[in-house]
C-alpha cells in the first residue's frame, strides 16, 4: 500500500474564512440595504438604539464598508475576466 492509497481525515489546511467571503453581489447589495437602515434606525432613536450614537452609527458603517468592499471586490474580478477573456494571442506559442 502506498501513501496515495491511505485517505487522510485530518488535513489541516482547511479554512472556513470569514462569514461575509460567499456572500456575492446579492449579499453585498443587501449588506449595504441594512446598514442604511441601521443608520436610518439610529437616527430616529428607535427602540434598541445604544445611548452613545456614535457607537450605532459605527456599526451600521462597518456594515456599509463591509457591503461596499465585496461589490467592489466583484467588480473588480469581473472587469479582470472580462479583459484575460478578450486577450487572445495572435499566435500559438510553439513549443
């Protein structure tokens, strides 16, 4: 038996990442929509608002931020495989 043969259980190299990597356009999108209304929340003093305001409307910005940093992330990606796939060599490469 060789050592390709033997299935390994306990790899140790998985990471999970953080919760917000799988999100998508969508998410993102929707991250942006409750943080406004956080802020939207906080400002009208609803039920639930901390007393210190600053430290509601930093939550709902770290939501905005996170929201705002996925879409540009994803546009980012789109825009580079929009360019690699127009890229065509004019020659094949001989080897």
């Amino acid at each position: 038996m060789t050592g390709k043969d033997i299935e390994h259980t306990d790899e140790r190299g998985y990471d999970p990442g953080p919760w917000w990597a799988d999100l998508g356009t969508w998410g993102a999108i929707a991250l942006i929509v409750f943080g406004a209304l956080a802020a939207a929340w906080v400002y009208f003093r609803l039920p639930g608002t901390p007393e210190e305001l600053a430290a509601g409307y930093y939550q709902a910005a770290r939501i905005i931020t996170i929201g705002l940093v996925i879409v540009g992330c994803t546009v980012l990606g789109r825009r580079r495989d929009r360019a690699a796939a127009t890229e065509e060599p004019e020659e094949p490469e001989r080897a």
